[in-house]
C-alpha cells in the first residue's frame, strides 16, 4: 500500500479557501449576484464554504447550487443542477471541484452553461495537478501541484482527517 503524505491541514485549507472567497470577491464586485455551482459531493462542500467566506467579506448577492454528473464517464449519464436555468441567466457562474486532473469533470461541468447566456463563467479548484487533456483551466486555484500521473490527490473537507494527501 501507498504511503499518504498530508499536503494541506484544516488551516492551510481554510486560509486558501478565504483567499479564494477574496479573488472571487474582487473579480466580481460589479455583479449583482453570483451562483457558485458545487461539482457533485466535494465540490459541493468547498461552495459552501466558499459562500459563508464570501457572504462574510461582501454584499453581494451569492446562490448556492449542486451540479451532479459521473466523473468516470460524465457522457453517459445526464448532468443535473438543482437550479432552473431563469435562476442563473445573465449571471456570474462560478463552477468549483475539488481537484483538477484531466480536466474532463469541468469541461462537462461548463458543457451545462454554454446554452445559457451568462454574464461571466469561471471555474475554481482548491487543488490543480497540471494534468489537463482537456481544453479547460481553473481560473481561480488553491494550490497548484506538479504531480506524476502514477500519484494520487485525496481531498478532505470534513470529518477529523480534513486535509489534502498525496499518495
């Protein structure tokens, strides 16, 4: 078995997440409302917690939503926000995951948005391995991490092990 080296601790992972909610902050100042969009179960816990950041700093005006899709094959089954598409029109969309790998659960992440006018779409992740095979970044990153392709990133939000593994 891998040994799991810690990356990240809870407060490394809570400092990063508060400049997150800042970068995001002053991106978007001149919104009037932003919808940050949780990729299914850790990207839904790293939204929320982005959304308590950003509602602690600001004013404006922040929806939570939950996009659920495969990760392993996103194109098999359909993609599902709990947010009808009047709700997040002509608005900042925020799209967060917790690691970026390939690059294939945010570019079917995203794939949901492109038939919807919005008035800006960004994508955030607390980890980024630099691995892409598809044509998409983060645009906001927590730490960025040169990785082989033989290691693996293990990201916890919660519970007694939160922090971010290496094996």
């Amino acid at each position: 078995m891998s040994e799991k080296s810690k990356i990240l601790g809870v407060q490394e992972i809570d400092q990063k997440i508060k400049r997150l909610a800042w970068q995001l902050y002053e991106n978007n100042v001149s919104e009037k409302e932003i919808i940050v969009v949780g990729i299914s179960e850790r990207g839904l816990i790293l939204a929320k917690q982005l959304v308590v950041f950003i509602q602690e700093i600001s004013k404006i005006k922040t929806k939570l939503a939950h996009l659920e899709l495969d990760k392993d094959n996103p194109y098999n089954k359909e993609v599902t926000l709990n947010l009808e598409e009047k709700e997040y029109a002509e608005k900042a969309v925020i799209l967060v995951d917790d690691v970026l790998n390939s690059g294939k659960t945010l570019m079917y992440a995203a794939k949901h948005f492109l038939t919807t006018p919005l008035s800006k779409l960004s994508t955030l992740v607390l980890v980024d391995r630099n691995h892409n095979r598809y044509p998409i970044k983060a645009d906001y990153i927590g730490l960025s991490l040169a990785t082989t392709l033989q290691e693996y990133i293990n990201v916890e939000l919660k519970g007694a092990n939160k922090g971010v593994y290496l094996s």
